[in-house]
C-alpha cells in the first residue's frame, strides 16, 4: 500500500457581523430567505461558539422533493474544524408544512447521539417552511 496524503486547509474570512442565536426564530429569521427558494430539501448546519455566536454555517446536503439526505459524519466534519461548541440542523420541506416525518424524528435522535459523543451536542433541530418553523428542542424532542 501507498502512502495516502490528506490536507487540510481552513481559510478564514474577514469577521461577518455578529449573529446570535437566542431562539429557533433567530434561525428561522437567519435561514429563510434561503430556504424558501429551494424546491428540494436542502439541510444546513450552524457552528455555534461558546456564546451562541454564529461562527459558520454550512449547506451541507441537497437532497429530493420530500427527503433530505443527512450522515452524522457529513453534518459533523465542518462543526470539528471549526471548534464549534454546539450544533444546530436546518433543513426545509419544499410542501410548505414544517411539521416533522418519522425519518425526521429518527435523524435527529442520531444526529444528538453522534454529538454527545463527540462532545459537541446537537443544539436543535429546526425544520423550515413556508407556513413557519418547527423545533426539535421547543417540542421536547432533544434531551
């Protein structure tokens, strides 16, 4: 076997102005004008600091009409490299109705499974649509 060369390079922006995220409507407000364009479920992830300051976010999967494609390694990788202290997932559903599926229920307890072991946990889960939000931690679906 060869030797297999990895690189990393992280490349930091002049500094955005400061967006704190006190509520799921922080992030509504935040991710909306997005979402609504998208006709396909797209999900997201916001790199929190230690003082729920917005220190990136990601467009981290595309997926179909009615299913966004989601890996806790995909959603993870980016919140690692950029030392965030805690995670929130965003994706949208296109029909305009945010409330969750069995499978959005399901990612999400896999999702706050694979941050609580890594040690930074999932903050929430929102899911955005055109007749408003839906939270995972304001619902009690986050423990």
């Amino acid at each position: 076997m060869g030797l297999m060369r990895v690189r990393v390079r992280l490349i930091r922006h002049r500094r955005r102005k400061i967006v704190v995220i006190r509520s799921p409507q922080d992030v509504f407000a935040l991710l909306k004008g997005e979402a609504e364009r998208c006709d396909r479920e797209h999900l997201w992830r916001i790199d929190l600091d230690s003082r729920a300051q917005v220190a990136s976010y990601e467009l981290v999967s595309v997926g179909t009409a009615d299913c966004a494609l989601v890996h806790p390694r995909e959603v993870w990788k980016g919140a690692l490299l950029s030392n965030a202290s805690s995670v929130i997932v965003v994706h949208n559903h296109p029909s305009g109705d945010p409330s969750p599926s069995d499978e959005d229920r399901a990612t999400t307890r896999k999702l706050a499974a694979a941050g609580a072991l890594m040690g930074v946990p999932l903050a929430d889960h929102i899911i955005v649509a055109d007749r408003g939000y839906y939270s995972f931690k304001d619902a009690g679906g986050l423990r």
